[in-house]
C-alpha cells in the first residue's frame, strides 16, 4: 500500500499562488512549480497472537513429554463437565504445534471431548487461562456450552454461554 503524504511545499503553494500570481513572472496565470510529493510506504500490521513472534520457541523442550495428565468426565446440575488436568510441562510449554499435541491427548483420553466448542474452550484455556490463573488444578471444558468460535470463546472468558458455576 502506497500513500502520499502532502508536503508543506505543496500546501504553502495553493495557499499563496494566488497572492504570487505576478510576482518574478510576466504571465499572470503561470502557476508555480511545487515539489515532488514524498511518498512512504506502509507495511502491513501484524497478526494478533498471545506471544510475540520474536518469543516463540523454535524448539519444543517437552517433545517427549505429555502435556495432560488426565481427564475426568463429571456430571453436575449443569450437565456434563470434564476435567483436563494439565501436566508441568502443559502449563509451560508454548510451542507453536503443542497446543495441536496436547488436544490430541486430551481426545485419546476422553473421545467424547472432540468437538469444536470443547475445542474452543480448551484453546482458550491453554493460550489465556493458564497464564492468568497459572495453578488453576483442572481446566473445565463442558459439551452444553454453545460453539461461539475461538473468538467469542476468548470474549467470554472461555465460558461462552454463561458464567462457570464450577469455576471453569
């Protein structure tokens, strides 16, 4: 993308041409020459993300190690909730492909989890939650909660469809 910026030359110059007219030049009418308009270019803005780029590691120090240490279904007044019980290294770790690998044991454990609204929920958890309540013991995740998308997700503190009567 391109702009042009108006230099002060310019501007100074369809202010006064009309006082100047006539001043140093013989035909009333000539306008005077302005200077060439700098032009500057802007880069595009960059995408949102929880981490800077620059801080992302390019190494998974928890490759070999599980990220959840397990899950538990339970069944309260709401419905159905379960409960995702992060390991060390699943509260640590931010490479970028984790979160796909920590899903991933999450669904092994708990097939019934494998749904684009739990999906949600639980990505908010790993990309926010863990970072504001980072000893928080479960991650709740529940099947009755609407799927809003990540965004909504996110906006409603990972609870879209109300507040978390367990604490979420």
């Amino acid at each position: 993308m391109r702009l042009r910026i108006l230099g002060f030359g310019v501007v100074a110059s369809a202010i006064l041409m009309p006082m100047t007219a006539g001043c140093g030049s013989d035909d009333p009418a000539e306008p005077i020459a302005a200077p060439p308009s700098p032009t500057i270019t802007v880069a595009p803005a960059p995408t949102s993300s929880p981490t800077p780029a620059a801080a992302l590691p390019t190494v998974d120090m928890y490759a070999d190690v599980p990220l959840i240490d397990h899950t538990e279904w339970i069944d309260d007044a709401d419905g159905r909730r379960l409960y995702v019980y992060p390991t060390a290294a699943g509260r640590a770790d931010t490479f970028p492909a984790a979160l796909d690998r920590a899903w991933g044991e999450v669904v092994a454990a708990s097939p019934d989890a494998d749904s684009p609204g739990m999906y949600d929920q639980f990505r908010c958890h790993w990309e926010w939650a863990r970072l504001v309540k980072p000893n928080k013991p479960s991650w709740n995740l529940e099947p009755w909660r609407p799927a809003v998308g990540y965004e909504a997700t996110v906006q409603a503190l990972c609870n879209p469809g109300g507040p978390d009567p367990a604490g979420g």
